[in-house]
C-alpha cells in the first residue's frame, strides 16, 4: 500500500519540540537520578536522603555500584550475569539475555514466569523472526550487561530487516495489515497515544509482547531497564497518525495506586516514538515530513554514527531531499525506572507496534534490567555514562 502523509497542523515553533527538530534533552533532577547509584558509603553524600546502612542478606539482590555486599556473598557488587549461550528463541531465554537471571521459584525473586504474545491479555505468539538476542547491533552499540542485547522489532529483530543491506524504511507486513479493520495486535487500554499536537491512528499491527511476571527481592524499591528505540519511519513520516510506538506497561499493586500505566515516555509525557524528545540519533539538515507536511530540517545533535551497520543507517533520500541521508533514526540508550515494594509480584509488558499500516518497521533494543534501592521514581531518562 501507499502510506499517505496528513499534515500535523503545526507551525514550526512548535515542532520544534522533537529533538529530531531541535529540543535539548532536559537534565536529571536529583531526585530523579538513577536509583541503581545510591550508595551505602556514608562519606558520599545521598541524593535520596541521609546514608543507609549496608545490610547483608543471602536473599538480597546485590545492587550494582551501591558498594555494599548485599548478598553477603563476600564479594561487593557482583550481580550475576546469565546470558552467554542465550539465542531468545523462548521468552524465558529472553529475559536472561536482559539481566533477570533468577527465578523466582529458586531464588526467591526473580522472574516468576515470561511469554511471548501478540498484544496486551493474548496469549498467540508473534512471529519467531521478531524477537532475538544479539551480541551487538551494528558496528556501534554493544550490550549495556553481559554478553548479548535483546531485540524486539515489527519487522525482524536483526541489524538489517531480513537479509543483508534490507532497511527497515521498506518494512515487513507480517500478516497483511488492512487499514479500518481494527488491526491484527492488541494494545493496553489507552494506547498507542500519539505525541502532543500529532494525530494518532488507534489500530496496531504486527505487536510482538514480552509479557514478563516479576517478584521483586526484599531489599528491593524499584527496577530499571535499559532500552533503545529505533525506527525507520525518520524523517519522512514524522508526526504522522501512523507513527510505531514503543511501551513498558508496567501493573502492580503498589504502583500507580494500582492502575496499570506506560513508564517509558520524555519530559513531555510523550511515548517513545519517531516524535519523542529523545529521538536524536539521525541525519543533521534532513528534510522531515513531506510535501505539504514539511516540517524544517532535522537538527540531530547526536548524529547517525550509531546506526552504522544496520538498516536504519542505510543512505538515501526521501521526498525530494538533494542531500542523502539515514533511512531511520534512533533515540540512543535510555533508561527507564519504577518503584515498587520488595517481595511484591508484577507484571512488566514489553511492546512495539506498527501503527494503522503494516510497513515502515521499528526496532527496540533492551538489556540491563536490574533491581533498584532508595527512593526510586518514574523516570526516562540517559544513562550517566552515555552522551
């Protein structure tokens, strides 16, 4: 099919808003820092309130870079790492490809149960060409933990989009997607939500869901998890109804007065996609938008150098550029956090989806999860170490 474009109706001043145009990153709050850098040493002072003492306890997470030994295992700061041999084939593997390497039912905390689906309450699994693990993706990013990074994409989780030099601009229809007949995957309720001022097409399609059941360990106030969204729909489709979206659908009783909730989003509550604050990871002085729907040039402080290797840094140009540019974009390595209670039991959904079509693929890269002590709040932010 031919994707129609439809205009934003917005003027340029406001546009500005996507970093792909031009919007700076806001910096962390202290009371927003990662919860994971807490420390136990009481000559450092914490952000999240006076000194903690450093607790040994064989069922404790041990927390890394919190220089306390919390698991009493004799060694500071050694959490396990699990994901050597693992391929992702199953949601379980997955999961330990991420960094949850306990479960629950021989640790006391960990991963209760996982499953790959097609949306939110499914229980069909998507296509096993959309979900993997990778030892890097392209000839830039490597894994944030261990030896692989997970891949979850509506077309396939690959560095390319099925076969050497595939961008993922020309995308996999996995089931025939047809526009007005409700979509072929299911999203959570509210959802997808289009960014502030950009229309919003309410069908999805090829979703792939890691649905995740967790137990969280009793010295634990929350989690975090590292992710990176890319999408080949940059620059062309900005701000358009058909914009992929990623989400991490977090339900827990402690959580949100117990209403299920997205807590991956930039400072302006908007979810991950093409149109997210953090989406910076592109061709500076692209054209973004089509036609009547031009939308200036792209501004992308952080430049393409990640996407070498892969289908979105494959060069091109689109709708009447002079110049080439990459055929997608990316947000670069974010993190997202949540509290939680220790030994409480939650479900995490892990999501993308193609929105009103099935073409024009995306990408997300997950690792790093790890559990979080202190004061942990909602945040989306970059991690300390990446630019």
């Amino acid at each position: 099919m031919t994707r129609r474009l439809s205009a934003c109706g917005l003027v340029l001043s406001v546009v500005a808003l996507f970093v792909g145009c031009a919007q700076p990153v806001p910096t962390l709050k202290k009371t927003d820092r990662p919860a994971t850098t807490d420390r136990f040493d009481t000559e450092e002072t914490n952000d999240a309130g006076p000194p903690r003492p450093c607790v040994k306890d064989p069922s404790y997470y041990d927390v890394p870079n919190d220089g306390c030994d919390n698991d009493g295992d004799g060694v500071v700061d050694n959490p396990p790492t699990c994901d050597d041999a693992e391929a992702g084939d199953t949601a379980e593997s997955f999961a330990r490809g991420m960094g949850i390497c306990t479960r629950a039912s021989e640790a006391g905390y960990g991963l209760v149960s996982a499953r790959f689906t097609r949306g939110h309450g499914r229980s069909d699994p998507p296509q096993a060409g959309q979900h993997g693990l990778l030892a890097k993706f392209g000839d830039v990013v490597k894994p944030r933990e261990g030896q692989r990074l997970g891949v979850l994409s509506t077309g396939y989780a690959q560095e390319f989009n099925g076969s050497p030099g595939e961008p993922f601009s020309r995308g996999r229809d996995w089931y025939g997607a047809v526009p007005g007949s409700g979509g072929n995957g299911t999203a959570p309720p509210g959802f997808p939500k289009g960014a502030q001022g950009c229309p919003q097409e309410r069908e999805v399609n090829d979703v792939v869901d890691l649905h995740l059941e967790l137990k969280a360990p009793k010295n634990a106030s929350g989690f975090a998890f590292d992710f990176n969204f890319h999408s080949g729909e940059w620059p062309a489709f900005i701000c358009t109804k058909y914009n992929d979206g990623f989400v991490a659908y977090l339900n827990a009783a402690s959580y949100n007065g117990g209403k299920p909730d997205n807590i991956s989003f930039d400072s302006l509550q908007n979810p991950v996609s093409v149109n997210n604050g953090f989406f910076d990871r592109c061709t500076p002085g692209a054209p973004l938008g089509c036609g009547a729907q031009s939308l200036g040039l792209s501004k992308c402080p952080s430049g393409p150098g990640e996407l070498s290797g892969t289908g979105f840094g494959l060069v091109g140009t689109s709708c009447g550029a002079q110049a080439p540019h990459t055929l997608g974009g990316a947000t670069g390595w974010l993190y997202s956090q949540a509290p939680i209670l220790g030994e409480e039991t939650f479900t995490l959904d892990l999501m993308i989806w193609d929105v009103g079509d099935g073409i024009l693929d995306s990408s997300v890269l997950l690792d790093n999860f790890r559990w979080a002590l202190g004061e942990v709040s909602t945040t989306t932010d970059r991690p300390p170490d990446v630019k």
